[in-house]
C-alpha cells in the first residue's frame, strides 16, 4: 500500500512539474503549458532524465512552442536564459533572413542578382574567369555556387579552415577558384533541383559583405534595426573577423528565448505579434527545396528540410543547425517549434543526437 501511494504521489509530483509553464517574462512570448498545448507531459519527463543521466550530453537547453506558445522551457549544464549561446553556423540562417530583409527593402534588387559586382572595391582577385560573374545571390544562399568552396573536403581550396588563416575573409572568398566535376561528382544539370551542393561558409561571409555594401550599414547594425529589435532581441554577440566585419558564417551569440522568436518568426509567415516583419514570399522560398545536401536532407536558403519521427509518423521539419548539436527546428504541420542547445562541439554524433531528441522525443510528443 505504501510502495502504491508513494508512486502515486510521485507521479503527481511529476505531472505538476512538467504541467508548470514557463516564467512569462514579458519579452514577446505568450506561454502556455505542455497539456493545453496537447503534448504528452511523459515524452518530456523521458527526455529530461535522459539529459540529467548523461544520455544526451552537452545540452544546454530545451524549448518548445506549441501554437505559437512557449510551453516548455529547461536548462542544462550551467545554462539559463540569460546565457547566450554561440550557435556556430546556424548563424548561417540568420544571414540568410538578413538578405531577405534587403531585399524587402530595396537596398537588394533580388536574390538573382550577381554578387562580385558589389565588390569593385577589391582589386586583383585571382583566378579570373568570366563565370565568377555569373554567381548570384541565390547561389550563396543555396550553398550551390561555381565557386571551389567545400568545408567537408580537407583539400578544397575554400575550406573554411584555410579562410581563417588569412586576415581578409571576404578576399579570400573572391579569391576561389571555379569548381570542377570529377566524373562521380554529378554536375548541377544532373542534379536534384538542378544545383549542386556544397557546404561553404566563405560563401555567407560575402553575403555579409553584399549586406554591408548594399545598405551602407554594419551587418549587426541592420540587423538589429530590421530584425533584432522589432522581435524585442536586446542581446546578441557577433564574432569580429580580423577586418571588423561581424563574422555572417557562424558564431552569433543568442538567448534561447531569442531562438525561438527567430523561427516563431518563420512558422509565423514574417510575422511577430501581428506585425509584419519579414515578407512571406521570403519564407515560402526559404524552406522551399533548392539543393540535395545529402540522403533524405534538402536545403533552402541557409535551411536544412528533413523529415524527423517514426517512419509511420514521421513530420517535415526546417531548421537552422550548428556545430555542436544546436537544432532550432519548426515542424509546420504540427505547429511545433524546438530549441536545442548543445556544445558537443566537434563530432558528429552531436548532429545524431539532437536528431535522436527530434524523432523520439519531440515528434511523438504530439498527442493525435
């Protein structure tokens, strides 16, 4: 009888716990709690023992929207919510909605137009070849340029390991050679969605350079006039390349709560508490398929799109991803927003992880 009361009262305890909302803190976020959200308070008991046993490693934290409310919300590994997390290349996606803010307001023409023409200011960029010309916007965004640039090849040119050897990150990029095709490499022509994907992160760094030619501003000063500040994001910490310029490739300091606002800002269609902020048409071609990264993985425009959860369950997701496990993922068609935070920086597994936490845990949250 006692064995039975003392599970009783510790699956009540349990229940009130994960029942609690988060703290309203009257920064932009509604909260809500993980049972009127229609998630499965035992999912997210599961998760947390996982983490607090040292099955998942390095999280530093976890939070979930659920139509639009923040319902869940922990930290991990001396984390909390004033801890800004260096994210590493989900920065990427945050250029990526920087452009499309240019864009918006006409400081870009659109995301066809050619990228080396904004930079006269360099001269003697080496490798000359007429179809450096023809590079665009789009291509960077799609990590599908001509350019030599592969950051999982040790022996490209554009490895990003090589640019930081160097002071001029932006004349690195410029300084790229065309790429080739090796008779197993499919050419663009032979490939999904007619690009060919290469991950190459000199090639968001001159989109901080196109940011900050096209507008006449610092790219952290656009984005805290256009993208910051309307999302009431009051802390951010961009890496400094060596030339001043706030690195656009990786490494942006952010809240969680502030990760979530910026994929809220997404599943909202550009809008944030019923104010327009960035262009729907923008969203729609952001997590539209541009690329094939790899097996079942697409991208868009600095975005990954994969599907997560059971094979007989499973759900679409995109998502901005960083070295070290940080995931911050909207599943639409379950109106499910994830924060992961993770500094298991360096290994794979960090990526298989909070792909694990995603399928097993997040997805089958949802009550059907």
């Amino acid at each position: 009888m006692k064995n039975f009361l003392y599970i009783a009262i510790l699956f009540v305890f349990c229940n009130s716990v994960f029942a609690q909302k988060p703290q309203e803190m009257n920064d932009g976020l509604e909260v809500g709690d993980l049972t009127g959200a229609g998630l499965s308070q035992a999912a997210f008991s599961r998760l947390d023992s996982a983490i607090l046993n040292g099955t998942f490693k390095n999280i530093t934290s976890i939070l979930v929207a659920r139509n639009g409310k923040l319902v869940y919300e922990k930290y991990y590994n001396g984390a909390s919510d004033t801890t800004l997390h260096n994210t590493r290349s989900a920065t990427k996606t945050i250029t990526a909605i920087l452009t499309g803010l240019a864009i918006d307001h006409h400081y870009i023409s659109s995301e066809s137009a050619p990228v080396f023409p904004y930079f006269k200011d360099k001269k003697n960029i080496k490798n000359s070849d007429l179809r450096k010309d023809k590079v665009t916007i789009e291509d960077l965004l799609t990590m599908s340029s001509m350019l030599e640039c592969d950051d999982e090849n040790q022996f490209s040119s554009g490895n990003e390991e090589r640019m930081y050897l160097i002071e001029d990150y932006i004349q690195f990029a410029l300084d790229l050679p065309i790429r080739g095709f090796a008779a197993w490499n499919p050419k663009p022509q032979d490939s999904p969605y007619g690009r060919s994907f290469s991950y190459c992160t000199a090639g968001t760094v001159l989109l901080g350079g196109v940011l900050e030619r096209s507008t006449n501003m610092t790219v952290d000063a656009f984005a805290k006039k256009y993208l910051f500040d309307p999302l009431g994001i009051s802390k951010a910490a961009w890496q400094i390349t060596p030339m001043g310029m706030p690195m656009t490739g990786g490494g942006l300091g952010l809240r969680s709560r502030d990760l979530l606002k910026i994929m809220q800002l997404y599943a909202n269609k550009g809008t944030w508490n019923n104010t327009r902020v960035l262009s729907s048409r923008w969203i729609e071609k952001s997590i539209k398929p541009h690329a094939n990264a790899r097996e079942n993985v697409d991208y868009g425009y600095l975005c990954w799109l994969q599907k997560f959860g059971p094979s007989d369950k499973s759900s679409f997701a995109f998502y901005m991803a960083g070295n070290g496990g940080s995931k911050i993922a909207v599943f639409p068609d379950l109106d499910l927003t994830v924060v992961i935070t993770s500094t298991w920086y360096g290994t794979g597994k960090a990526h298989m992880q909070s792909e694990r936490i995603l399928s097993e845990f997040m997805v089958p949250s949802v009550i059907r």
